[in-house]
C-alpha cells in the first residue's frame, strides 16, 4: 500500500521520486497517482502518496465485458475516460453542478439495501457515472442470480463529491466509480468481513478491491473501477 511523505521546503517532486520511488522519472508517476496535473504543483507541508508497485499495477481485467468502458489505470486515463473534473471545481474549491447533471445518473438496483447510517431506510438504486451503470446493474444482477444478496448487508455510498480519506486528491467516488458496501463491518485499516464470493465477482468485473490494500489504508468496503489511483 502506498505511504506517505509531507512535503519539505526545497522539495520538488522530482527530488521526492529520487529518494522514495526509484527515481527522478518516477515524478510523472507520483504526479498522476496523487492527482496532480502537473508534476511542480506541490507545497510545502502538501502529503504526497508514495505508492507501491502493487498500487501501480493495472486490473487483471484487461477489457470491458460489455457496453461500458474498460477500468482506466492512472489520474489521467481516469479523467479521459470519465470526464476531467478538475475543470469543473471552482477556485473556492466547489463544483459546478454541471458536473452532475452531465455525467451521474442512477443504476436500478435487483433488490434493496439498508442505508448504512439508517437501516430504517433503504436504496433501490446507485448514483453512479453514466458510463458504468449498466456496469453496476449487471453486478447487482449476478449477486442477485448467485445467491450472494445476503451478503450485501447495507450500503455506504457511490457518488459523492470529496477528497480521498487522508489525502487530497479527488476520491474515486467524484467520478461515479466507486461504491461501499457493508461499511459498519468493514473499516477502513482493518480486515474486515466482506464475502470472498463478492469479492470475486466484483473483481472479476474489473473493480479494485480496497481489501487488497495493506496498512492504515486498507479499505474493505470500497470497490473502485479504476486502478493505480
């Protein structure tokens, strides 16, 4: 799993990569997995996340499996692939509502879920980017035909506009590509107990699975269609 460097007054990131990434030209890497557009758009006292060659490898699912787009690998293919939200957050760091009406839409779910933070109250469908939610229905759909639905206990949430937890880049969740599941048992930085089966089916569709992460970033709940961001 990645670590993290505080950047320091004389840092460039060219400087960080020779020290904690294998070298100067890993500073285009570090710059795409922390978000960055531009690999000198750093500052002092910035957290910088040093990823590692596992965080870096692309899914094992190399094309699509059906009428949506392949999961991108990277800040920027994230951004071609699904839009570049950058252009879309103002200089007070909100975001134009734009960004929502043009790229989320909602996945009809087979069967509902409690809302993790009420289970009083459930979702029958999942705010998502336009271009996975026949993705996601179809997930929902073999969960459903496999018998795994017990397995999906509540729901934590798709899209929401925020930074990643513990840095500041976008979270996967800004563009619609990303969902939790079972969040109560599921912490983040512990093992969890999310169904091997789930796992296995939400991998073998393309997502990440933030339960193969290690250390305080270990992410059980989390299910990502992207990789090395």
């Amino acid at each position: 799993m990645a670590k993290t460097y505080v950047v320091q007054k004389g840092d460039t990131l060219a400087k960080i990569a020779r020290r904690h990434a294998g070298g100067a030209a890993s500073a285009t890497t570090l710059a795409d997995y922390n978000g960055l557009p531009a690999a000198d758009q750093i500052a002092v006292g910035q957290q910088i996340w040093l990823p590692s060659r596992r965080d870096l490898k692309p899914a094992a699912v190399a094309r699509a499996r059906g009428p949506w787009p392949a999961p991108p690998h990277g800040f920027q293919a994230v951004r071609d692939t699904f839009g570049d939200l950058l252009r879309y957050i103002g200089d007070d760091g909100g975001l134009d509502p734009r960004w929502e009406t043009e790229r989320m839409t909602k996945a009809p779910l087979p069967f509902p879920i409690p809302l993790a933070w009420d289970t009083s109250k459930s979702v029958t469908a999942i705010r998502c980017h336009k271009l996975i939610a026949p993705l996601l229905e179809e997930v929902f759909r073999q969960i459903a035909a496999q018998g795994l639905q017990k397995g999906v206990r509540t729901y934590g949430g798709g899209y929401v506009y925020r930074p990643k937890r513990g840095a500041v880049k976008p979270s996967t969740h800004s563009w619609g590509i990303a969902i939790d599941l079972n969040p109560t048992t599921n912490a983040m930085g512990t093992a969890g107990d999310m169904d091997p089966r789930l796992v296995s089916l939400f991998e073998g569709f393309g997502f990440l699975w933030g339960g193969r992460w290690t250390g305080r970033g270990k992410d059980p709940m989390h299910f990502q269609y992207c990789t090395g961001y």
